[in-house]
C-alpha cells in the first residue's frame, strides 16, 4: 500500500510541476517574473493571517463538494453536478434562513438540514433518470447545474430580492442564521469545523458501514454488485441523495458563512467550486483526507493568487486558467492511473513490477 | 520419430520476475517435426512463460532457442510469427463481426481476395476441414471459432503449432475430434505443441510428454506406456487422492431445498432461453445439470440467482427456495426475505469478485450481514479471513492487497473460500474449475462432497466438465437447448458417451 501511496503522491507531484510551469509561462507572456509570482501567491495565501483564512474559506466548500465527489465516482457514478447542487443548496439554507427566524440553536442545524435536503434531491433527480431511465448521468448532472445557477440569480433579483440592498441580493441573514467568525479579525467562520466533521463521517461511512463497502462494490464492477446481492437502483438513488447533500451543504456554508445572503450567482471562483471540488476530490484519490489536503490546496492557490492580483497587473482570469489546468491534470491521472502507476513502478522498484500475477504467471 | 529434424530446441531457459519469482530455472525443451509434445504442469508451473517466451511475448533472461537449428532471438510475436510458428491462444484473435475468410484474410499479406479465397479452399481440402467461409465468425459455436483460428495459422504455412490448453471451451466429443486432428497434422509433418493440465488429453495424444512444476523440468517422457497416477505424481510432485462420491445416498425422504416447476424463460428477442424446466434439489444432494455453453445454463443459474440482467424474463414457472416463491427476485429482495443461498457464478474470477478492491472486502461480499448491518466488523472478518486463507490455501501478498493483483486461481479460491464457508442450505455453482490447479479442484470436490454430507447443503453444479460431475454427483440433468432432461442411466452408473449423446442433442 506505501509504495501505491507514494507513486500516486509523485503523480500528483508531477502534475502540479507541469501546471507550474504552464503558469509559468504564462506570467512570462504578462510580463511578470514567473518566481516572484509564485513566491507572492505563496506569500499571499499563507504568510499573512488573512491568507490563511482566505485560503480556508475557500478550501470549505471545496472540500464539501470534493467529498460529494468521492462518494458519487468511489460508486461509479460520475456526478458532475456539484455546482447545481451548491446552489441547491444555497437556496435551500437561504429559503430557512431568510423566512422562518427561530432561535439560533435551532435555525442553524435547520437551515444545514435544508441545505442538505435541497442538495441531494436535486442530485437525486440525476439518481433517479439514471437508476429507472438509464440516462447518463453527466450529461443529466451537467445540465442540471444551470437550472439552479439561473434559479438562485432569478430569486436573488426577483422575488427574494432586497431593494433596499446596494448589491442585487436577498436581505442580509438574521444572526441566527450566521456562522460565526473565528475571530474578529478574520473572515473564516465555523464552517470550517462542519468541513471537518463531514471529512469524518465519510471516512467512516466509506470505510466502517456496510453501505460503504457496498457503494464500493458497485462502483467497482455493475455485474459484481448484482451478484453481491446489492439493490443496484435503490443503491444509485440514495448515493446521489448522499452525494448531493454534502454538495448542498457547500451552498449552505457560503450563504450563511461568507455573504449572509443569497445573491447573483455567476460571480468566477463560486461559479468553479463544483468543478474545482472534482479536481480536489481526483487530487485526493477519492479520499475524505487527500479530499481535505487537496482542498486546502486549492484554496491556498485562490486565495494566493487573489492576492498576486492586487500586487501585479495580471487579468482575474489567469487564476481560473491555473486552476483548470490542474483539474485537467488531475482527471487526466485519474483516467490513465494504471499506467501511471505500472510506469513509476517501473522507474521506482526496478525492472518489472512485483505482484502476486508474477508468482502464478502460468496458463 | 526419433529420427525427424528438431524443429525447436530451447536451452536454459530462465526466467524471474521481479527480484525473486523464478518462472521458468533452466529449461530445456525440444520439439521435433512430426510429433505431439504436450507440455503438462498445473497453473503457474511455467507453461505459459516458457511458450510467451518462445512466441516472442516475453523475454528470456537467460538461454537460447533454436529454431530449424539456427539460433533465433524473438522480441516479439511478429518475429516468432515470421520465424515459423502459430500459436492458438484460450482468448481467440478474432474479430467477431467479420466473415472467416475475412478474418484469415487479416492474418495474411496477400491482398487479393481472390487468391485468399483459393489457398483457403486449398488448406480446407488439404487438412480435410469443412467450415463455411461466409459466415460471421460470431454466429460459430466455440469450437469452429477455434478452428478459423487454427486454419489462419496453417494459411500463414506455419510448420510449428502451439496450443494454449485449447481444450478448455471444448466438450466430448469436440475434445476427441481436436485430439485426433492434432495427430493428423503431427503425422503430415508439423510440429504440435499441446499445452494441458488434463491428464487424460494429454495421455491420448502426446508422443512425448515433458512435465513442468515450480518452474522447473521435471521429466520428459514418452507418451506410450506412461502411467496415469507416474504422470500425476510428476506433475504434482507428492502423493495425492482423487476425491469421488462414497456410496449412493437415499434421498427420497429429503427436504426438497430448491424446487424449479415449468420454469419458462425469454430473451430480448421474445426467444425461450429456458423452456418449461422442472427439476428439484434436496437437502444433502449434489445434482449436476451438463450441457454446453450457450444451452440457456446461464440464464438458469441467473434467474434462481437473483442476478439476471433485465432483458431476460420469466414467462412461466415457479422457482421455490426453502418453501417460499422466490420467482422473479432479485439477488437483494431474495436477501430481503432472509434466506440466503450461496453462489459461484459463471465467469467467476471476473464478476465473483470486486478486482479493485482488497481480499478482505472481498471475503465480506454477499456475506453482508454475517459481519453487522451498518458497521463492518472488521476485527471478526479480519479473524474469518486468517482462517478462510489458511484453509483454502490462498496465496495472497496481504489482506489489504486488491484483488486485481491476484492471479485467477487464486481468485477463484477467494469465491469459494467465501461462498462454500457461508453455510447456506442451497449452494449453486457454475463451472467452479476453470483456472484451478488439480490440487484445488481436488480440494473444491472434497468441500462439496463433506458440505452435502455433514451440513445437508444443497448443491447445484452446473459444469460442462463431465468428469468433475461424475466424480461428485448424486444425479444428473442435461441441459440442451433450453430444455433440462434429467438423466437415467442404463445400469446405474454415468455414462460418458450416453450423456455427449444427450449434450449435443442425439436421443
């Protein structure tokens, strides 16, 4: 298991190497010196406070609907949806959050609940097209993302619009429904320790119920799951629920988290954590921790690179060309991982691999 | 014989893998022209290395081959191909969508058809084959495909011919005819290699037989007047018991476990895959169903399974489990009524398992509730797995390891390790022993007949290994066509060639 471990960390190391010096070169064609660039996006995400919890709000939702991910692919099941469902799931908490005021202890579990809710049974209509109507879920998860996209602009300039407000948004959340600061100086709010917890709980559901080797099961072989005795469609549907729910919550710790409110939702870097969750959760080999590692990466490099851009003249996009290099890395290692690794094995331990194929390589 | 030229001759051979997986220490082997050379061993003797390496697919570490007596150096199949030999592989080089004479067309430089279509008609008289060249090679039964695959080979002129245990898709009399072809062609001058772990092929056709095991050679002998139990002792290299069924069973007053009435099964195209099928197994039995491939034994095991795909329905019938209708179930709404059934599907080693998980998740499988119902209990399995593993022998690196990194065998082990230890009243297996060594097929029949015997478990076996059948069955059904016929002997006793007669479809 190490040496899997440690060929897949140096594929990811690879990985990050080549975008590196995609962007590289691209600073060059902006005109800025690619090592100071990379030295102020370091500086910027962690050698100030506020970095640090720049970087961490934005590894929260990523690391939410990186988990999404893991559970959707560790089935089989290529939920691609993770922004619809964010947004779901923001309309969700804000629907509670904005409409029904209640004490905070109960306002805030209820509005995660919404969120939850919201966000899996929008994933849920993907489970279901694809367990009773085998219609392919990317491309059902895909197009789901812009229904919620453009419901959550719609609400947030039309009926649940605010006029009073500067921004086009809802009304600023009551505080009950707010996550508190970690501290008054800095913007990172509780929601990091719902990150966490879900981070634990799908450990466990993945590797301690037997739901979780179920899930397992089926998104290792279809035939092999109906042989294990699995209720294939049932099974389908309810990861999605799953799936969709830790996506929604996403949605619910930005509204109640960052912006206390619901508002247009096609600003660039939320727009991407649906996608960026996908690199997260491919670059933690669909694990809940290397989901958590990975996010905190990506959030470092946001918040790092929001930061290059206030220093030096370079286009807000470049962030975004960045970022999706290495989500295009990371699916790519994803698809040709048995290569990959037969390749490094090759490099690292000698001339073949050594497994127990070797020992009965007979007829 | 003796006399002919050598038309292979391969001298110390060595082969590892990895640091320390010796495949083949030292090898020699020699083929003349004009003869049959088996080359006998169990899985992972070093049959299959030795041959890759002859076929260019791997390279040799150490040794030389020689080939008409000049040294050669094959770093691929092409070479080996241009050098003069065939090899028929167990998985075809065919493409299924086209014609025969297209697909000896592929394996050929010539380009024009016309001259294709006369050299395969010359080869056809020559060899005395009769195929239909027009046909898509995926409407032929198994055995003709074979034979478009042997028929590229002689096409190309090869002189060398090598068989990959060419008889595992085989039946009776299919076996039969391949054997007596392989000692014409060994006569009109070729030089067959014939690899086998079946004693009785290999008995039948071998002028000479060298035995492998460990990696090493252990002997090469003469075909006439070799010993049965000498040949199995070489290959296996220690004594060991043939396990077969004790003494008839009185089963009349048995508990009927499994009951089939009338059961009637269609496919996609509204075509009986199964049709009005009746047969009941009771408790202590062991009744085996016969038949070859494609006579509907999938579509049986499936459907009292639980696992068939939805294209194929019931009709008509009724499947009854330990007395409760269990007609048109899934595999989970079987589970649902709490009554469980053990099961080694077909294709076992690719669908019986979950290849990219780990050993021990695997041996959890189907097993789901021995081990809690929403937390695994790792520490018991992990218990259970220690003493599946030692007990069915398994070879595996650890339990975490994933099982896509095990060899068939050894995967097979897992599914039976789990399957036959789960205790259940009704075990249904189909074709367990492709990929076994004859130690584990030895072992698998001694489980079977012991779970019959001392936990009153009954067992379907599906097989077209008629040997295996006989050797542990109560009674016997064959399945053809759709239709299963239950067997009545002539005097008592299993007979070989009444039951190839009822396979194929005689009366």
């Amino acid at each position: 298991m190490g040496r899997k471990l440690l060929s897949e960390l140096i594929s990811t190391l690879i990985i990050i190497i080549i975008v590196m010096i995609a962007a590289s070169l691209l600073f060059m064609l902006a005109g800025i010196n690619p090592i100071e660039a990379i030295r102020l996006i370091i500086y910027g995400a962690l050698g100030r406070t506020r970095g640090i919890s720049e970087s961490l709000i934005r590894a929260i939702p990523i690391t939410l609907i990186g988990l999404s991910v893991t559970i959707a692919f560790r089935a089989g099941l290529w939920n691609v949806g993770g922004q619809g469902q964010f947004y779901a799931g923001a309309i969700g908490a804000s629907f509670i959050a904005l409409f029904f005021p209640m004490t905070r202890i109960i306002h805030l579990p209820l509005l995660f609940i919404a969120a939850f809710i919201t966000g899996g049974i929008y994933a849920g209509i993907a489970g279901f097209l694809r367990a009773y109507m085998r219609v392919n879920e990317i491309l059902s998860t895909l197009m789901l993302n812009f229904i919620t996209l453009w419901l959550t602009q719609y609400l947030a300039t039309g009926p649940w619009s605010d006029p009073g407000r500067i921004i086009v948004a809802t009304a600023f959340f009551p505080d009950s429904a707010r996550l508190n600061r970690l501290h008054d100086t800095v913007r990172v709010h509780q929601g990091l320790y719902l990150a966490l917890l879900c981070v634990g709980i799908v450990f466990v559901i993945l590797n301690y119920t037997v739901y979780g080797q179920k899930l397992k099961v089926l998104g290792a072989n279809l035939t092999a799951a109906k042989y294990a005795k699995i209720n294939i469609k049932k099974k389908i549907v309810t990861i999605f629920l799953l799936s969709g729910g830790f996506a929604g919550l996403a949605g619910a710790v930005e509204v109640s988290g960052v912006y206390y409110c619901l508002r247009n939702g096609a600003f660039p870097i939320e727009a991407g954590y649906g996608f960026i969750g996908i690199g997260a959760a491919l670059m933690g080999m669909l694990t809940p921790v290397g989901t958590l590692i990975s996010a905190v990466f990506f959030g470092i490099l946001i918040a790092g690179s929001s930061y290059l851009k206030t220093v030096v003249d370079l286009h807000g996009h470049t962030v975004n060309f960045i970022i999706g290099l290495l989500i295009i890395g990371m699916v790519a290692r994803h698809l040709f991982r048995p290569k990959i690794q037969k390749f490094l094995d090759k490099v690292l331990f000698g001339k073949k691999e050594l497994t127990e194929r070797g020992t009965s390589s007979g007829s | 014989m003796s006399t002919s030229a050598l038309a292979i001759e391969m001298r110390q051979i060595r082969k590892v893998y990895g640091r320390d997986v010796v495949a083949n220490d030292g090898i020699d082997f020699d083929v003349r022209f004009g003869e049959v050379h088996c080359l006998l061993g169990e899985n992972g003797a070093g049959k299959s290395t030795l041959m890759k390496i002859l076929f260019g697919l791997v390279q040799a570490d150490e040794g030389e081959i020689f080939i008409n007596g000049n040294p050669v150096k094959f770093l691929s199949p092409s070479d080996a191909i241009n050098g003069g030999i065939g090899m028929v592989h167990q998985q075809f080089k065919l493409v299924p969508s086209l014609t025969v004479l297209e697909n000896i067309a592929l394996g050929l430089n010539e380009k024009k058809l016309g001259k294709i279509e006369s050299e395969f008609g010359r080869v056809c008289l020559e060899y005395d084959v009769d195929i239909d060249k027009n046909k898509k090679v995926k409407d032929l039964p198994a055995h003709e495909q074979q034979l478009v695959e042997i028929l590229k080979l002689l096409c190309l002129g090869q002189k060398i011919l090598i068989f990959d245990e060419p008889t595992s898709i085989l039946v009776g009399e299919q076996i039969q005819q391949l054997l007596k072809r392989l000692k014409e062609w060994a006569k009109m001058g070729h030089a067959v290699v014939f690899i086998s772990h079946k004693m009785n092929e290999v008995l039948e056709v071998g002028d000479r037989i060298s035995v492998l095991r460990n990696g090493k050679k252990v002997a090469c002998v003469e075909g006439d007047g070799i010993e049965r139990d000498k040949l199995i002792e070489l290959m296996v290299g220690e004594d060991f018991k043939e396990y077969k069924r004790g003494e008839e069973k009185d089963l009349s007053s048995a508990e009927k476990i499994l009951q089939v009435d009338n059961l009637s099964v269609k496919n996609q195209e509204n075509k009986f895959v199964l049709e009005d099928v009746s047969f009941s197994v009771r408790e202590g039995e062991i009744f085996g169903i016969a038949g070859i491939q494609g006579n509907g034994q999938d579509a049986l095991v499936e459907v009292i399974t639980g696992t068939n795909p939805e294209s194929i329905r019931i009709t008509d019938g009724k499947i009854e489990l330990e007395g409760i209708n269990i007609t048109g179930f899934t595999s989970s709404k079987i589970e649902s009524k709490k009554i469980d059934l053990g099961y080694i599907p077909p294709k076992a080693k690719d669908i019986g398992v979950a290849t990219t998980l780990s050993v021990k998740e695997n041996l959890l499988l189907r097993g789901w509730s021995q081990y809690g119902n929403v937390f695994v209990n790792w520490r018991k399995l992990y218990k259970r797995a220690d003493e599946l593993i030692e007990k069915y022998n398994i070879s595996v690196p650890s339990k975490e390891a994933n099982v896509s990194t095990l060899s068939g065998g050894n995967r097979i082990k897992i599914i039976l390790a789990r399957e036959l230890s789960r205790q259940t009243k009704l075990l249904v297996i189909f074709d367990p022993c492709t990929g076994l060594d004859v130690k584990s097929i030895e072992f698998f029949k001694k489980n079977l007949l012991e779970l019959a015997k001392n936990n009153n478990t009954a067992i379907l076996l599906v097989s077209n290994d008629l040997d295996l059948l006989f050797d542990v069955c109560d009674s016997l059904g064959v399945i053809f066509r759709g239709k299963v016929l239950p067997y009545q002997s002539s005097d008592g006793s299993f007979k070989m060639d009444e039951i190839t007669n009822m396979m194929t479809g005689g009366e």
